[in-house]
C-alpha cells in the first residue's frame, strides 16, 4: 500500500479563493490546492529558499518541490489556456483544524451543505462544536455525506475550515456575532437557531420547509468565552487568539 500522504502545515487561509480570465465565458476550471498555493506564497511571494519553504510546511524539501512544481504548471497553464483557478482542498494542517483531504472531492455541479453535529442531532454551539456533517447535493437530492472531527476550535478557524472544504451553507443552532461575521466574510449561508436530528434537518431545507431563526445568537459563548470579540484564528502562523 502507498503511504500516507504527510500533511503539509500552512500559515493561513488565502483571502481569495478563485481566479477568472477575463473574457472566456464557462472556463474549465484547475483546482489548485492548498498546500500548492502555500509553496507558492513562501517560495515566490515570501522569496524563501526551498528548504525554508520545507522547514515552514514541516515536509522534505524533496516534498516541497514537487508540489511547487505542480503548482507553478497549474499557473501556467491558467495563463497560457485561460483557464478559472480554484483554491480548494489540499493535504494540509492548520491551526488543529483536520485536513481537509479528509473530505471529498467536490463536484462541479454539487451543492454542499455543513451541519454543526452532536450525537446525530444539530449542535447547538458553533464557535464548541466537535463535529460538522457535510452533505453533497446534487438536483435537490443528498448523495454523500460525511462526519468531520473540528476538535473544537475557534469560530475564526472553523469558518476558513468550511470554506476550504467549498461549503456554501451552515446550518446549525446558537451561534455568536464573531462567527457569524466570520462566516459572512467568507460567503457562507448561516441558518442559525434549528434543532433536530441533522439529516431530517438537511431534507426539510432541501424540501423548502426548514424552520430556523435567523436572529438566534448563542449567548452562552458571548459571555463565558468572547465570541463577540472580532477573532480571525488562523490568519497567521503562531496566531493563539481567543477559542470558544
């Protein structure tokens, strides 16, 4: 059997996940994924040497090259073909957030919606939840599903960790204003304030009839462990800000 590939630390989420050519209607798309972008920001943007750039992601400079050498193919040939570059994905570490090689690949035409997730049932507290379930749907209709462990980290690093996995909507129960403007700055769909079993939950939103508050805030957080306050954990390599 192959071994298993070793995740590749990266500082931060990008503030920009996809790149268009301009006047090329429905381009094809390259996914380009996180670990390659971050060769990318160290080797060219940062100026480290290889090696550096291998100390910094916690690999072999053997590692690091090959992956900057799939990365700056992929750009060229974005630029030579014009062709959309999405950052997605990757087998990378960051901040304790799991690596996202852990979720699958997600389709060109798949809807994916994340569930806070406790013993079958819609967690209540975002910035404190254990687990996400992920769904992809596609033509209205579930086709997988997969639970993903969070460890529990902060709203800041949870809302990068969704958008890295592509989800387009949360649902989940009580949540604090830094997750929700979390979430917003990164273009996620919140339908706070539901309750139930998740996958029931999930088929009432895809059937029109979710009933959820969309002015549900999780006052336990906001007062015992800050989530008021503006925390964008995992911009940065070393950042410890605040953990719900």
């Amino acid at each position: 059997m192959p071994r298993p590939k070793r995740c590749r630390r990266i500082c931060g989420y990008p503030d920009y996940w996809s790149f268009c050519p301009e006047g090329v209607n429905a381009p094809e798309t390259i996914a380009f994924t996180l670990d390659e972008y971050e060769t990318v920001r160290l080797i060219d943007y940062q100026k480290m040497t290889q090696e550096e750039c291998a100390t910094q992601m916690g690999v072999s400079r053997a590692t690091v090259t090959s992956i900057y050498e799939n990365a700056r193919y992929k750009l060229a040939d974005a630029m030579v073909n014009g062709r959309r570059i999405r950052i997605t994905g990757g087998t990378y570490r960051i901040d304790e957030i799991p690596a996202s090689a852990a979720i699958n690949e997600k389709g060109e035409n798949i809807m994916r919606i994340a569930v806070t997730y406790e013993q079958e049932m819609v967690g209540q507290h975002f910035g404190r939840t254990e687990q996400f379930k992920i769904y992809d749907v596609e033509n209205g209709e579930i086709k997988a599903s997969q639970v993903i462990d969070t460890n529990g980290t902060g709203h800041g690093a949870l809302a990068g960790f969704l958008r890295a996995a592509e989800v387009e909507t949360l649902i989940c129960g009580g949540i604090g204003m830094g997750a929700r403007n979390a979430l917003q700055e990164v273009g996620i769909e919140l339908l706070p304030g539901v309750m139930g079993n998740a996958d029931e939950v999930v088929r009432d939103y895809l059937a029109g009839n979710l009933a959820y508050d969309p002015d549900t805030a999780c006052h336990h957080h906001d007062h015992e462990h800050g989530e008021g306050h503006d925390c964008h954990h995992g911009r940065g390599c070393g950042e410890h800000g605040c953990h719900d």
